[in-house]
C-alpha cells in the first residue's frame, strides 16, 4: 500500500495546507428592503454601486453609522465601499 508520504503533492505531507480562514466582516454591513440599501459602517467613506456591466450606478459619500439609498431596478450589483481609514470592502446584492 503506497504510503502518503512518498507519493501524491508534497504540501499534502504536512498538517497544514496554509489555507487562512477570512475573517466575517464587521466594519461593512448592508442588507436590501423594499429596493432600499441600508448600510451600517463603524467610519465613513465612499460608496460606490456597479451594476453586472461595470456601469457605475451610484456613488454616495457615507458617514459613521447607518446610511441608506434608493436602489434603481431589479438586479445584481456589487458595492464597492472605500473607508476614510483606507480599508475596502466589497459586496454583491440582489434586489428582486
């Protein structure tokens, strides 16, 4: 019987594979209700909002705490949020 140390990829030898878990993003929260965006943020920053094609559809200033916008139509967008401490966060959402 082959042995695992002798044959197949050699990261497979050892315990780990080095694999990081990411951790769940607390600083960037949004969720969608009745085509309102809700966002809630511990710093302020810039909102940007694609839709599928890469057209920019919104790009609003935010500040500290929770924010909310208008969403156009029914679809896929991605959220681009920039904070003012430098860190990005980036999430898609469905609006039906």
């Amino acid at each position: 019987m082959p042995n695992r140390t002798t044959v197949g990829a050699s990261f497979f030898n050892g315990q780990f594979t080095a694999i990081k878990s990411i951790p769940e993003n607390t600083n960037f929260k949004s969720f969608v209700t009745n085509k309102k965006l809700i966002i809630n943020t511990i710093t302020s920053g810039w909102l940007s909002i694609y839709d599928t094609l890469g057209k920019n559809i919104l790009q609003q200033n935010l500040t500290e705490k929770t924010s909310s916008c208008n969403l156009p139509n029914k679809g896929i967008y991605i959220l681009s949020f920039v904070g003012t401490n430098g860190n990005h966060y980036s999430e898609k959402i469905i609006v039906d």
